[in-house]
C-alpha cells in the first residue's frame, strides 16, 4: 500500500492528541485533512504539570500568546527542578535550565571554577547561574539581552488538562474536525495490515491514510491492534507507580519544580496559580501502595482538595513508534517517569519529527526507519539521564538505595560517567535533549567530583581568573534586585 497521505486521524484527546493535532495542521495546513477522535467515557490521564524550556517553541510556532496561555493554563514559570535528599539526606542543588558562568572556547566554565577552588576560592558552581540565583530569591521576568551571559531560560508548570482544552479549541479554528465518541473496532487492510478505518460505538465510521495513536498507556492501535511490542526498561528506572493528588495553593509560588527523595521513590511539588500538584513515584518492589500513600499524605504543605490517584506504569518504549500506517505519540509510545518532566516534550519532537519527515506521497520504508531511529535515540538519551539521578547518590538508607547504587547501568551512561570523573569532560551527542549544563549539574549535584579540570584553566594566571570570576559574579547577581517577585510577575503579566 502506498498511497499519498491526504487524511490524518488522531486517536486521543489527552495533552498528546490535541499538541499534535494543532501542530500538524498548524504547519501542514491544506495539505492534509486533520480528524480528532476522543471518548468522553474514557477520559484522560490527567496528570503532567511540569514542562521544559522548548514548550516555548511549541507556542511561539502556534501563535500562542503567552499572557493568555498563563491565564487559561493556570500556569506559573519554571526556572529548574530542586532535587532535596537525592545525594544523601539533608542535601539539595538545581538542575536549573541556565547555564553557569559564561561559554569558553574548548573549555567548561566548571574547569575555571574547580582551578579557582584549589586557589582557595569556595564559591560553587550554582553562584554563577542567573537562573539558580533567581529562583532562591522567588524573583522572575523575562529578560531581554542580547549578551547570553544574562539569559534567564524557562518553562512553565501548568495545568495539562487545561493545555489540552486550549489547544482543542485553537486546533477546532485552525480546521481540525472533534469527533466524540468509543471506538470499539479498528478495520485493517487484509493486505498490508495499514489501519484503515475506526468504528465508533455510534456507529459512525472514520477513515484515515496516516493514524496517530495517542490513545494513552493501552495504545489501542500500536499494541492492541498491531502489537508492535514493549522494550522493558523496568530493571533501569524501578519505580513503577505513582500516586497524585492536588492541594491547596500556598501564599508564595515558587518558580521552580521541587523533587524530595523518600525512601523508596521521589515526590514532586508542583505549583500552580490555583493549586499545587503532588504526586510520589515510588518502586512497588520497594514499597507498599499504603505506605506510599502515607508517605505523600503526610508530606503535604496544604490541605488535599481531592482523592489521590494511583497510577501504574511500566517503564519502557514501543519497539517501533512508527509501525504500518500508525505512529504512536505520547504515553503510548512509551513512558518514562516525570523526573526530568520529559513527556509533554517527547510528544512535541515526535510531532516536529513527524513533520520533517512527513510521507505525503505515501509511507515509505526510509522515512519510517529514519523516524524510529531517531526516536529510539531520544527515549534512550533521556533515560540515561534519569538513570544518573538514581544510581549516582550516596544514599544506602534503604534497601530501594542500596539496589540504585549496585544497578548495572547502560554502557553508554557508564562511559559518560566515567569521562567526566576522570577528566570533567562532558559531551552532548547527537541532539541529546539535555545540554552540557544539565549533565554537570546533575553529576556534581549526585556527588561526582571530576578529579582533573582542563588545562586551558591554567593558562590564565591566579590574578586574572580570580577577577574573572568577580565580575562574572557580579553580572550574573545584578538583575536580581530589580526583578518582581514570581507571584508580582504572574499578576502583572496576566492582566495584561
Ligand atoms: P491520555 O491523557 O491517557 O489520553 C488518552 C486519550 O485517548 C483520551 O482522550 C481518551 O479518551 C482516548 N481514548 C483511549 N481509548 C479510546 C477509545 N477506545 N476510543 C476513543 N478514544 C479513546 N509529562 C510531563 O511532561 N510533565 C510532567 O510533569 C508529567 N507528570 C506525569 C506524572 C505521572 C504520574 C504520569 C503517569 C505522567 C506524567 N506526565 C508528565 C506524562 C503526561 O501525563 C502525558 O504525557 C500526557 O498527559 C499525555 O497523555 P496522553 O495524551 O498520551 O494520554
């Protein structure tokens, strides 16, 4: 089969549906015909409220206006993610979304910093991040510079119902087609296998040349239909359920993400302009569900304003995301635990990804390859990066520790581990999502301390490094003071 793709049916209404339905037809335009089909009796997963800095992409190639999107979203802005507990108890650093110091040629600002510290000066890293020093001070507005030295890099946390509900109504104006309703049976072609249609419990048939499963955990046409398989990856990333639940707002919104390691798992604080979101991730190997449940209840700082919610999940990717005629985006083309809030984010570059590779003239086995691929190396970047926080700590407090720091980690984490002990060299390899910066804050914030920094550090003499390093410093505090407080800006911005 091989025929030009004209019509595209998107299976699912959660975040992930409705992100690619507005970005394909968004960008694909009259090129293609663009059918939603959502089931009220299912309903969404409901969970996901923090994001990472290219979710600005994502609404600035929509159109979004921001004030609105903060407004309609109940959002507030996210400067990084406080990891407390996870070196050992007692301990916390950002991963921040800045990057501290300033860009050298060949050599990380940290091998200045690490030379500076054998010269007595005790200042670390994070003093010379605009974004770790805002987010201690509760301070935020966007800043326009055109020196990088001063960029101040955000996300947002928001409500991702809301989101979807947004872009559904922004998606309907742009041309895509709402159809409510269960599918109960999926028609294939006896031939090929491409999924040709899906029944509705009304009745109601809908067709389609290209189908994109965001029907959530189940994936009702990649798996239930296809079985295209799971890639396991349970023994890496243990924890394998989590338990939500609202609360009340507090007087003082935070702009930034907190994650508290407890004994078994970790537990998220998530605040937005009318509620904050917490949710414990926890090994169920590790930890009973009422523990759990005790664990986050009684780690609340307001009062719960609904049931807490368990969710089960298995930690892994689709063998192929794109298989036949169905490309699965979202939680059913994999999950990986919210740790580094990389979900909402893996649907948008599948979409991009999508796009650049898009097989108008009908699928073919090149595109399809080349989009597996690609995806394959993103889902396995990213767990590596997931995969640092637990098995680099010093915790041995339980027995959920103990089995994080004796795990037998993957070849390519162990190297880059091991690199950046030895010689604090860091490298980020083909389009890894997270930077130079997030890798060395996350290692030296899980306690590894590169032994050697690079001898470009010594090239400037202890005088001028120290002066360098002063007045790095000092550009990096001086918007501190005149910036609202987080909670100012939000009112401000969203009257606007
Ligand atoms: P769902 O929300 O489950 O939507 C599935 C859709 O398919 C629904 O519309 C449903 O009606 C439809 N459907 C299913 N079957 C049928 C059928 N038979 N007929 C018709 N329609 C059907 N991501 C982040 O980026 N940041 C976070 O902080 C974050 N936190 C998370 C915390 C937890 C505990 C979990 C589990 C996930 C988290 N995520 C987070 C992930 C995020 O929730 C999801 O990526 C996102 O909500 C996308 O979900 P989805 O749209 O793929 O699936």
């Amino acid at each position: 089969m091989n025929n030009p793709i004209k019509k595209v049916v998107v299976l699912g209404g959660g975040t992930s549906g409705w992100i690619s339905a507005a970005l394909l037809k968004k960008i694909l335009g009259s090129s293609i015909q663009l059918e939603l089909v959502e089931s009220d009796d299912i309903g969404t997963i409901g969970v996901g409220e923090a994001t990472i800095p290219p979710i600005r992409h994502l609404n600035n190639v929509l159109g979004i206006n921001e004030a609105e999107f903060l407004r309609e979203t109940k959002a507030t802005i996210k400067l990084g993610i406080n990891f407390e507990d996870w070196k050992n108890r007692g301990h916390s650093y950002l991963h921040s979304f800045g990057a501290a110091g300033k860009s050298l040629a060949f050599c990380h600002f940290h091998h200045l910093l690490k030379r500076a510290n054998q010269l007595e000066d005790g200042s670390h890293l994070w003093q010379y991040d605009l974004n770790y020093l805002c987010a201690k001070a509760g301070k935020f507005a966007q800043i326009k510079s055109k020196d990088p030295i001063i960029e101040l890099p955000y996300a947002y946390h928001f409500d991702a119902g809301l989101y979807a509900k947004y872009l559904r109504k922004f998606s309907e104006k742009l041309g895509v087609i709402r159809t409510e309703g269960l599918v109960e049976h999926v028609e294939q072609c006896p031939t090929s296998g491409h999924i040709t249609s899906l029944k509705l419990k009304n009745g109601q048939t809908v067709n389609g040349d290209l189908f994109i499963d965001c029907s959530g955990f189940r994936g009702l046409l990649i798996q239930e239909k296809l079985r295209t398989g799971y890639e396991d990856w349970s023994h890496l990333l243990q924890c394998d359920r989590a338990i939500a639940v609202p609360s009340e707002r507090l007087d003082k919104t935070l702009p930034y993400t907190r994650s508290i390691a407890h004994s078994a798992g970790w537990q998220w604080r998530i605040p937005l302009q009318h509620r904050n979101g917490n949710g414990l991730v926890y090994s169920s190997s590790h930890c009973s569900d009422q523990q759990a449940m005790d664990t986050l209840m009684g780690n609340l700082d307001s009062k719960a304003i609904a049931d807490p919610k368990v969710i089960r999940f298995q930690t892994g990717r689709r063998y192929q995301q794109w298989n036949k005629n169905v490309i699965a985006i979202g939680l059913s083309s994999g999950f990986l635990e919210p740790l580094e809030s990389t979900s909402i984010h893996l649907v948008q570059s599948a979409v991009v990804r999508l796009v650049h590779l898009f097989p108008h003239l009908g699928i073919n086995s090149s595109l399809v390859d080349e989009f597996n691929k690609q995806s394959a190396t993103e889902f396995e970047q990213i767990r590596d990066f997931l995969v640092l926080h637990y098995h680099a700590t010093e915790r041995t407090d339980s027995d959920f520790w103990q089995d994080m720091c004796q795990m037998k980690i993957p070849d390519s984490l162990a190297h880059k581990i091991e690199i950046f002990k030895q010689s604090g060299r860091l490298f980020r390899e083909q389009n890894d999502l997270f930077t130079d910066s997030s890798w060395l804050q996350v290692m030296l914030g899980q306690g590894i301390i590169p032994q050697d920094y690079h001898p470009i550090a010594d090239t400037m003499s202890d005088e001028k490094l120290t002066e360098m390093l002063r007045k790095v410093k000092e550009i990096k505090q001086a918007p501190i003071d005149k910036l609202p407080s987080h909670d100012e800006f939000l009112t401000m911005y969203c009257r606007q």
